[in-house]
C-alpha cells in the first residue's frame, strides 16, 4: 500500500482533497442552517453538520432519511 502511494503525485492528492473538503464544509454549513431550528439536539453546531453531511454525500439513499426539513431535502438532491 505504501509504494502504491509512492506513484500518486502529490498534487494531484491535493487537488482532490481541497474541493472535497469544501463542498463537505459547505454541505455541513447548509445542514445546519436548516436543521438546527427542527432538531436542535441533534444539530448543535456546524461541526455536529459535518457528519451528516459526510452521511449524505457518500451514501445511496440513507443519508436523505436522517433530514427532516424539504427544504434541506431538496437542496441536498441539487448538491448530489
């Protein structure tokens, strides 16, 4: 595994990682936005978000049954 890394070029790895984490960021963010009002024990902070977040966008289908609000719902099919 280690000499698999060895051929990847760093920048590309960098390349990928950057936007992730920003779509994740963002995605937690609008999580929270729209959640927290609904479910505050579950959503006390953004970085709580990120889990679902996480949930959402790498999942088929089990992530969109943790929201609870249409509008996060539907905001989350346009970002999927």
């Amino acid at each position: 595994m280690t000499n698999l890394l060895m051929f990847v070029p760093h920048e590309e790895i960098i390349l990928f990682m950057a936007p992730t984490t920003i779509v994740l960021y963002l995605a937690a963010v609008g999580i929270y936005h729209f959640e927290h009002e609904a479910h505050p024990e579950q959503f006390k902070s953004v970085f709580h978000s990120i889990w679902c977040a996480i949930t959402i966008l790498t999942t088929v289908g089990y992530g969109l049954s943790q929201l609870q609000c249409s509008s996060q719902r539907s905001g989350t099919h346009i970002l999927w």
